[in-house]
C-alpha cells in the first residue's frame, strides 16, 4: 500500500511516501521554495517524494491530508459568529482563499496531481485524517514502543487543541480527551512570544532561548507568574486552561493580543521586533515557561492517571520546547516518552499517512527496533556538485577518501574556523540533525557570538547546541534524556562548570552572555544547559567520525551544530542553497559531500 501524506495552508507544509507502514522519504516545502515555512501547496514536496520513490501518482494508492477542512471551517464561522461583530476584518480576509481554495481541498488536490501528470487523478482515494490524530499516528508509529499513551498540544487543529489517549500496536489509537479552541496551550504561549516583539510560529523558540537569562526566584518573575494565573489563565487540576478571552484577540483579530491591554496588566510596553532586550523582557519569558511547565505537568500526570501506560508519545508544536520536555522527563510519571522530532505541522504530513497505513489498513505495529531515520529528504551526487563548482569557477579540494576528508574538515575547526557540512539526505523537521549543519569548536569562548553575529546575522542571546558521540555523552553532560533530535536539555557535567561572579544576577543580558560558565562555553546556556544531540555511529557514521577525529586531536568530543542558514531563510537543502549561504555568510570552509572548499 503506497500512500502519500500531505500538510498544507497553516504553516511548514510538507509531503511523506509511506509504503506498507515504512516511511520512505519526507521533506517541507519551504527547503524547496526558500520561503521559511511555506504553508502553501507542497507540489515541490510532493514531485521530490514522488521522484526519490520511482512511483508515479498512478502508482499511489491513496492521498492522506493531514486535517479536516470543513471541520475547521465549522470552527472559524462558529467562532466569528460567537464574537460578532468583533473581527469583521480578518473574517472577511480569511473568507475568498478559503472559498476559493481551502474548502475544496479535493477538488484542488486532484487538479494539481493531474497538473502533474496523474492520468486516473480521479480515481485515488483521498482521506482527511483530524489534525490532532495525525499528530499522535506521526509520534506513535515512529517510536519504539507497542503501545503508550499519547499527548498532542499545540495552536489549534479543527477544534482540538489538545488530546490525549492510549495507542497500540494493535488496536490503533484511542482519543480519551480534547481540549477545544479557543482554549489553546500552543496559543497561549505564542502570545507571549508575540508581546515580546518575536514572529508568532517561529520565535516561540526565541522566547524559550531568552527565558534562562530571567532571574530565578526573583520577585519579578514571582509577580509575573501570579498575573498570569491570576488574570490570564485558570489551570485546572487535570492541566486542562480556560483563557481569559477578553486578553487574547487570536479567536477573531489579526494579532494575539491587545497590546495596551497587556500593557497595563504587566506594566511594560510592548517590545517592538527591533527593540533592544532588556532584563524585565527576559524575566517575562521566564514566568511564561514556568508557567506553561506548570500545566504540562499536570496534564501528563493526568494522563498517566487515566491511561495506565507506562510510555508517553508527544507531538504538536508545543512538544518542541526542549526545555519543558526535560522538565516533564525529570518528573518520571512515565518510565519513558518519545517525542517526534518534526512535531510539528510537517509531521502531519506523516502522521497523516500513516494513520491511514497502519489504523486503516489494520496492520499491526510492534515498535521501531532502531531510532527513527529523520533523513528522508533529498541528496545530491558528486556529478550535481560539479555542476555547481564549474558555475561558480569555485577553488575546491576533492577527496576520494572519506577519512581524508575528516581529518581535513578538523583540522580547520581546531583552528577555530566555522565549517558549512553539507553530507547526505536533508532532515526531516526542525532541526539540522549534522547533514545540513554548521559546525564550530565549543570550547571556544567567542564562537557563540562569531556564530550569532557573522553567520547566523540574529540575537546575540541564542544559545548553540552541542553534539556529541553517544558513547561520550556521560563524559560531558549530567544524567537526562540523551536524543538523537535535539528534543531534550542537558546540564552540562558540574566538574565542568565555571563559578559566576557573585553580582552576576545584576549584569545585564549582554554582560551575562560574556560570562565563561563552562569548559565549553560556547554551547553552554546561562542555567548550565544545553540542547544536546547525541550521535548514534550507525544513524550518521560521518558526523560520528568526525567529532571523533577532532576529540582524537583536542581531547575534547563535543562540537557546535547549528542549522546551516542564515536568520530568515529555511535550512539550506541543495548545493546551490549551501554555496549562496557559505558565500554571505562570515563561513570558512564549506565541505559539499567529498568536496572542501576554503574561503
């Protein structure tokens, strides 16, 4: 049975090819059309898929979309006519593409396949999976476990904006409970990021990066948190939330919030994108994620309660925050939980197919027996490479041996140069997980803001993950979730650490950030965290040879892995993408699969 997952028209759309249970390829679409999460058609996505596969679309069997539209079309009438006339404006901009495109998805769907050569376009089946029910089949039916309980927490789907319940291997998945729009977790959190003057969608990790450098225990953050509980948001015992409406604008206005509104609530303004951070915008981001950790905990201990299960499945935008999926490990209300490392709108795609693979098709899933492969996107070949270094009249270095090629790669971040790695398949999700990825040395302590300032042009504050061999972990970080997708922090090992000034909680942002906190201060976040990806030898043997060829020649096995982009632009997906990244960027060296070349 091939199927085809596709996700579409909110954000990160994205296209899966799942052939009897097994995931074949994944990509988004933004890696093809270069516009960061691209929410439009993935057609780019879909022919990549398609193509990779050696099936035509009259080789697929069904087309699985990874939500119901008219369900949530229900949702948006039924929600502007509650607040009516409230939100006339964003009614009447939402109305012609939902009209023109969205409500007809079928229609639209099979339009565009047989654009793109489907000679029986009408005959595939298509099948609308709910949104939350593609969230929890992409994270069950990639983990390890038969069966678990699942939690899927993000903005909004149709009406869900949180569910839980109990998946197996045999019996398929069994939703227990929902959370429905306009009470929303996800949104919650993004109003937050959007008073704090960061994009809604894509700067929820911008505000997670900012919160550490809040002051712990401080009566501000104290005073934050309480009007947060006490105007915005009612917790109940069971982690469900009823907002507050008459604060939040998401239901029917074209922003979260009212900014005077808040304003007056908190008593600071607004911070506009540019605006420089100051001390009270980080204590504010604190407040908000201790706040959301608050709630997670006690939705999972709910869900422990009412499912039994001794496995959690996370996914959902939420289940992103890294930080508050360490703070529910610690816990230890599950013996164990996977969370999908493309946990978001992309992974519908996925979770779309297969659903429809393993519930509807009633096959049975036992667990994967080894981690979930997030390299499903496109490669390139030596041939493809020369192509583009002919075009560019490029200097470069060929190596016809791979252990060549890794002693040279290292010997240039031992000299403290910042390397483009550009091996492979793209990863599928979020993260550049070490194919598409910047590498530096992390022992270093002015990498972090070389990084931040000359190659990734973004906030000084945001920290860099370390990557570091699965065998070496123990070595360098506290006991915690060690991940293979960068989905779970780590403190860095305590004989490691460096004391800080006793006046450090009076420095300011910039100052703190300047502060040594480590042996390894440039993946060292102010708490003594960090976002750490463990590197399994037999999911990346490269990557893996690599941290052991610079540990051979420094005595040190971790190294930086940042996303091979700039601020604003997807993650680099062809040769073409990585040249024209390399090339203005403040990047030394750039390595294209068996070629090196040196700016």
């Amino acid at each position: 049975m091939k199927i085809l997952g596709i996700s579409a028209y909110y954000h990160d759309s994205a296209a899966a090819i799942v052939e009897d249970g097994k995931v074949l390829f994944a990509a988004q679409e933004e890696r093809f059309s270069r516009i960061k999460n691209d929410a439009s058609f993935p057609g780019k996505a879909i022919e990549y898929c398609l193509n990779e596969s050696g099936f035509s679309y009259d080789d697929i069997d069904l087309i699985a979309f990874y939500d119901k539209p008219f369900l949530k079309f229900e949702r948006l009438l039924e929600t502007y006519y509650a607040f009516a006339p409230k939100g006339f404006k964003s009614f009447a901009m939402a109305m012609p593409l939902w009209l023109k495109e969205k409500l007809f998805i079928k229609q639209f769907i099979r339009r565009k396949i047989k654009e793109f050569g489907a000679l029986n376009s009408k005959s595939i089946p298509i099948h609308f999976s709910e949104h939350h029910l593609s969230h929890a089949a992409s994270a069950f039916y990639t983990s390890p476990f038969r069966k678990s309980a699942f939690l899927t927490i993000d903005g909004v789907g149709e009406w869900a904006t949180t569910s839980y319940g109990v998946a197996c291997g045999q019996k398929g998945i069994q939703v227990l409970g929902e959370l429905h729009f306009p009470d929303s977790l996800g949104l919650f959190y993004s109003s937050f990021t959007y008073f704090l003057g960061f994009e809604v969608n894509s700067g929820e990790y911008k505000m997670m990066g900012l919160a550490p450098y809040g002051n712990y225990k401080s009566k501000r953050v104290e005073r934050f948190k309480n009007i947060i509980k006490n105007n915005l948001v009612d917790i109940k015992p069971d982690g469900s939330i009823k907002l507050n409406k008459k604060f939040f604008e998401y239901p029917v206005g074209l922003r979260m919030v009212n900014p005077k509104k808040w304003e007056r609530l908190f008593g600071f303004k607004k911070r506009l994108p540019e605006e420089k951070l100051e001390q009270i915008h980080a204590d504010f981001a604190l407040a908000a994620q201790k706040v959301l950790e608050e709630i997670l905990i006690k939705l999972i201990t709910f869900v422990k309660q009412e499912t039994g299960e001794n496995f959690l499945c996370l996914a959902g935008g939420v289940a992103l925050n890294c930080v508050a999926n360490s703070v529910l490990f610690n816990q230890k209300v599950f013996e164990d939980f996977y969370v999908q490392p493309a946990s978001g709108d992309a992974g519908g795609a996925l979770g779309a197919a297969l659903a429809s693979a393993y519930i509807g098709q009633e096959l049975p899933f036992d667990g994967l027996k080894e981690p979930f492969n997030v390299y499903l996107g496109p490669k390139f070949s030596n041939l493809d490479i020369e192509r583009l270094l002919r075009k560019h009249k490029c200097n470069y270095q060929y190596f016809e041996n791979k252990e060549h090629l890794i002693k040279a790669t290292t010997q240039y971040i031992t000299n403290k140069k910042v390397v483009g790695w550009f091996q492979g398949r793209t990863e599928f999700g979020p993260r550049a997980l070490g194919n598409r990825s910047i590498l530096a040395d992390a022992s270093d302590l002015d990498m972090q803001y070389t990084l931040n300032m000359k190659i990734k042009f973004r906030e000084g504050f945001r920290p860099f993950a370390p990557v570091v061999c699965e065998e070496d972990y123990d070595k360098y970080f506290e006991k915690g979730k060690a991940s293979y997708y960068m989905l779970f922090t780590s403190l860095v090992k305590e004989s490691l650490r460096t004391e800080l000034p006793e006046n450090f909680k009076e420095f300011s942002l910039e100052e703190k950030r300047k502060v040594k906190k480590s042996e390894l201060p440039a993946i060292t976040h102010i708490d003594f965290s960090a976002r750490v990806q463990v590197v399994k030898k037999e999911l990346n043997p490269m990557l893996w040879s690599l941290i052991q060829s610079y540990k051979k020649i420094t005595g040190v096995g971790v190294l930086i892995n940042t996303s091979f982009n700039v601020k604003d632009e997807p993650i680099v997906n062809t040769p073409e993408d990585a040249y024209l990244c390399f090339i203005k960027s403040g990047m030394d060296v750039l390595v294209l699969e068996n070629y090196l070349i040196v700016k």
